[in-house]
C-alpha cells in the first residue's frame, strides 16, 4: 500500500501539465500486477502509457490497482483517488468478490456507487468498465449471475465495455504465473492489447 501511495503522488504532481490528460485505472491485483517482477514497467497500465506515448498523445496514465481489493474496498477508496483530476477512468474490479462467492448483487451495487461517485466528483471524466468472470468451481449458476452484472452496468450507464478482461490470457498456462490466475508479463501485454483496441480511439 505504501508503494502505491507513492506511485500516486508521484503522478498526481506530473498530472499538471499543460494540455495533459488523465487516464486512471481503477482496481485490483489485475490492474497492480501482482506478482511481476516489475509492475511499474510490466502491469498492462504501464503498456497502455507506451502505447500512448507511440502514438503522440498527451496522456498520462495513472496505475491505481491495489492487490486484494475487493468492490466494497474499492469504493471506500475512490473519493481519495478522485482527489486527482481524472479525464478517463477505467474500472477493473470485482474479480475478488468472484472468488470469495460474494453476492452478485451486492457486486453490482458497489460498481453501480462507484460509477456514480466518479460522475459527481468528475462529472467531464469518460467511464469505462471491465468485464472479468468468476471461477467456474463456484457453479454455473453463481457464474452466469457474476458474469452478467458487468454488460447490465455497462448498459445501465452507457459505458464503453471491455466484456472480459482477460480474453485470450485467461487458462493459458503460458501467459500467466503458476497461480492460474494473474498474467505475467506476456500475458499483461495481451491484456493491454484488449484494453488499448477499446481506449485508442478516444484518446
């Protein structure tokens, strides 16, 4: 957690800039990149800054994953984090509420109240949200429940949506650490070219 503090007030100084935007992401151990050898350089916020600074754009990217969060964790924490300006906010979270069988809904209304908290802190900030999907031992009824509450948000609120995360990583033993869970580095850059396939065109 302090890293992460760090790493924000390190950017949140540099977001000053003359003509510079805000790209901030918003979630969990996914978005931190847990597990890299460095997530500074290697968690897929880090590709997408480099893929935005290829393409000549005044964007600058802040990583505010935080290992372990949870939905309800998530939203204790977004007031703090919106005490920065935010020109684009990309919200990744809800896989941990997947794996410890929380109640969708309860998913559902935490990302709703989030969403809405970003709407009257930044009312000009763009939103976009994350699809990821729970794991299959907790039953297919558990799993369609979860995995529909991120396309009912996204239509709800009219959002751009990524439908998952980790489309093409998810179950590839090679492009991700031996958890089965979190990418490695091949598998982040994978991830950055889902997310930056939906971002490009906005930025």
């Amino acid at each position: 957690m302090r890293f992460l503090l760090l790493w924000l007030a390190v950017g949140a100084v540099d977001l000053c800039a003359a003509g510079e935007k805000t790209l901030l992401f918003f979630g969990d151990s996914l978005t931190a990149g847990y597990g890299l050898e460095d997530p500074v350089t290697d968690a897929f916020p880090a590709v997408v800054q480099r893929k935005i600074d290829e393409a000549g754009r005044l964007w600058r990217v802040v990583n505010a994953g935080l290992s372990g969060e949870t939905s309800a964790g998530g939203l204790r924490r977004v007031d703090w984090i919106l005490r920065q300006r935010v020109d684009l906010f990309v919200l990744e979270l809800g896989g941990n509420d997947g794996l410890r069988g929380l109640p969708p809904e309860t998913t559902r209304a935490n990302l709703q109240a989030i969403i809405d908290r970003v709407r009257e802190k930044c009312p000009a900030a763009k939103i976009v949200l994350a699809g990821i999907a729970a794991p299959p031992n907790l039953g297919a009824d558990y799993t369609r429940a979860f995995a529909a509450v991120f396309p009912q948000l996204a239509e709800k609120n009219h959002l751009p949506f990524i439908p998952f995360l980790l489309e093409g990583v998810a179950g590839r033993p090679e492009l991700n650490q031996p958890d089965g869970i979190h990418p490695n580095a091949k598998g982040h850059a994978m991830v950055a070219e889902t997310v930056w396939s939906l971002l490009k065109s906005g930025l």
